[in-house]
C-alpha cells in the first residue's frame, strides 16, 4: 500500500515538473540577448529556403544550341548558371524569367549572359 502510493507521489511531481517546464515564460523572460531588436529577432526566426541546384551544363547546352559560337556561349552561360542557379527557357530571351540572369554585365556594361 505505502509502495503504490509514494509511486503515485512520484508520477504526480514528475507530471508536475514536466508542465512547469513546456509552459511558455516569453512574457516573463524576453529573448534580447546583449540588446538585439527586431532585426536580430527576425534574423533568428527567418526561414531559409534553398533551391535544388540545376545541371548548368545541360540547360547551357540548350541555351547554347543555336549559337554560332557555341564554346563561348557555353561558358559564359555554365558561369551565370552557376552564379544564378537559373537559365532561362530557349535559346534567346526569355531573361525575365531569370532576373539574376539579366541583370549580370560585363565590364563594358554588356550582358554577360547569353
């Protein structure tokens, strides 16, 4: 009898303690650590997707299909490819689909990306 009660006793405290622990105390307790703000709040709580990285010899060798100079497209394409992680649809154009793609220039002011 003494034995079934004292372990009744004991799974009581022990649900006990494991409530007081799992409850949230963020109103008592705020989570500034040496002053941090909203930017460093945000920073802890953003999610960070990260996309599945494309086979840029095969999407450049698409690109590149129709181009007269195809070793010169294939490298300047494989080089945004590998920066941008896109290449955009069909052989010409289409560079708003990518705008990392578009937006690459040369030092002339060229795009760099065929």
């Amino acid at each position: 009898m003494k034995l079934s009660s004292s372990f009744l006793i004991a799974i009581l405290l022990l649900q006990v303690f494991t409530e007081a622990l799992a409850t949230d105390h963020s109103d008592k307790f705020p989570a500034q650590i040496g002053g941090a703000g909203k930017e460093d709040e945000a920073a802890l709580t953003k999610k960070v997707y990260h996309h599945a990285k494309i086979n840029c010899r095969y999407a450049c060798g698409r690109r590149c299909r129709k181009a007269s100079r195809k070793n010169v497209c294939s490298r300047a394409c494989t080089t945004c490819c590998r920066r941008c992680n896109c290449v955009p649809p069909g052989t010409y154009g289409n560079t708003h689909l990518c705008p990392c793609y578009a937006k690459l220039k040369t030092h002339g002011g060229h795009p760099k990306c065929p």
